[in-house]
C-alpha cells in the first residue's frame, strides 16, 4: 500500500515548497489535486513545459513520488459545449501526467443528479475519446463517486466502473463520502460497500465526516426546508462518525494493496499539525493489522494496456 497526501491545504505554498513541506510530514507519496497555477479546477491546465520540469525537479531533490494525479472537469455535463472543453482539459492533462511518469490518475464522475441518464450518457461519450488517450499514456484511472454528481452511491457507482470493462479502470472509496454512498441507508455499512467493490477497490481517501442522516436527519438543519444542497466533512480522524474499525478491517480482508491517501480539507490554519497526524494514525492501524506499506516506487513505468 502507498500511502499519500492531498496537499490541497498547501496550495497557497509555491511548488518547490509544497513538496519539500511534504517530505518533511514523513510522506513519499503526493496525490496531485487542483491547483490555480498547475490544474485549475474544471478549467484547461495552467502548466507548461518549465512548470512541468520544476515540479519533476522538485519532486526528484525532496525524493517525493506521485502516487496519482486528481484532476475534476466537466466530463459529464449534459451540456455539450461543456462536455467538449473538459474533454480538451482532460487531454491536456493526460499529457502532463505522462511527462510526470506518473502511472495512476483519479477522478469524479461530475454531471448532475437532477439530470443523471443525460449525464450517463455524457460520460459514455467523453469516455469514448478520453480511454484511448489513457492506453496509449499507459495511465490507469479510478473513479469515485462524490455528493451532487450523477452517480453518488457506491453500488451504482462500482458497476459503472465495471461497465467501462477496462482492467485499469478501477473504483476509489471516498471515506468521508460514506454517508452519501450508502443512499437512504442510515447504518452505512463500510464493509458491505467495501466489499462490493471487491476487486475493484484500487484507491481509498481518508479523512473523517459526521452522519448527516444522523439524529432523525436533524445532525444538521438546512434552509430552507428541502433544499437539496448535499453536506459532508474531511476531517481528521476520529473527528467524526466514520466507522475506523471497520474500514481499515476490510481492507485487510480484502488484501488491498492501492492508494490510500490523506484528504483533509477543514484545517487550513493548521495544515501541517492535521497532515502529520493522519500519517502516523494511518501508518498505526496498518502496521496493527500487518497491511504491507510500499516505499518509494521504482522501475519503469507500467503498460496498463498489459494489466
């Protein structure tokens, strides 16, 4: 297992200083999340050939590696003209993950719940161009489902990914989405999603959130009544109501051996202090429960296309 830091709360940090903080928290790996100055959020990407370089350089002097590579666009919009420009972003983007030999990239399924066979059928199409790309790049994707997309639970959201058909092409658990992916399930059965996936959970993100469903569904009260605004945390761990034990239980049980990366987002003003505890809390749970954790990874780039 690999495990990595979304440094999103490092952002503001220039390049060379985001990963340099980031080998000294103790981490070898760094999932590459949006960016202003690298990869934008749901706009075309920002670097070129010298920003490119930079980050290699700074990743080669810190000896940080990319575990993966988050880039989120509107892949699955129903709107055509949207469609087509996430599609140019993603391309683009695909690009410069090949230049960063980095062999893995995740994403969201996007589109809009209030309009999901529109958006399903958006992403078949942006699909239809874009995994060419991937197997010609050598680059595996995996895909989670997130609150407000088209696909939001998990069970819909594995069999989308076992739809694509694609051995390289695997599914992300989202741990603070979990209240989201259980649907109308109040009990949130981690382990029964967990295992559902089975072989396809490739990618895990850690970070803990509260029951929204919880107390009745009045854990939070939203105005005005019935607004269909969604509600979820990235927490430490601990923080909230995720279930730990069960999470990290089936994962030794399923033998994963992924991505598991750190996805805190809610203590900008202690950014450092958050990072490093979820590194040795992760760190804790799977040497008790004799999880394999990789060191920095070696080799020549692997042929998706061969897996």
């Amino acid at each position: 297992m690999k495990i990595a830091l979304d440094p999103y709360m490092l952002r503001s940090l220039p390049i060379d200083d985001m990963v340099r903080t980031v080998a000294e928290l103790g981490y070898e790996y760094i999932e590459l999340s949006p960016r202003e100055d690298f990869m934008p959020f749901f706009l075309h990407p920002r670097a070129d050939d010298a920003r490119v370089h930079g980050l290699k350089q700074s990743l080669r002097t810190h000896g940080v590696r990319l575990s993966s590579v988050l880039p989120l666009y509107k892949w699955s919009s129903p709107d055509e003209t949207e469609r087509q420009a996430a599609v140019r972003h993603w391309k683009r983007m695909i690009e410069i993950t090949a230049e960063l030999e980095c062999p893995l990239m995740n994403s969201e399924f996007n589109g809009r719940p209030e309009r999901a066979a529109e958006s399903e059928d958006a992403f078949w199409r942006s699909l239809e161009e874009l995994l060419p790309v991937f197997e010609r790049e050598g680059i595996a994707l995996n895909l989670e489902a997130h609150p407000d997309d088209f696909c939001e639970e998990n069970t819909p959201a594995v069999d989308l990914v076992r739809a694509i058909n694609k051995p390289w092409v695997n599914y992300l658990y989202c741990a603070p989405h979990t209240f989201h992916l259980s649907g109308a399930d109040p009990t949130a059965d981690i382990a029964a999603m967990m295992r559902y996936a089975g072989d396809k959970l490739q990618h895990v993100h850690i970070a803990d959130s509260f029951n929204h469903k919880g107390s009745s569904g009045l854990r939070y009260i939203l105005n005005p009544p019935g607004t269909p605004a969604r509600i979820h945390q990235h927490l430490d761990i601990g923080q909230g109501e995720v279930d730990w034990d069960a999470f990290f239980g089936t994962l030794r049980e399923l033998g994963f051996d992924g991505v598991a990366t750190a996805c805190v987002f809610a203590w900008e003003e202690r950014a450092r202090e958050s990072s490093a505890f979820m590194l040795d809390r992760i760190r804790k749970e799977l040497a008790a429960q004799g999880t394999p954790v990789r060191g920095p990874l070696g080799g020549p780039r692997r042929d998706v296309r061969n897996s």
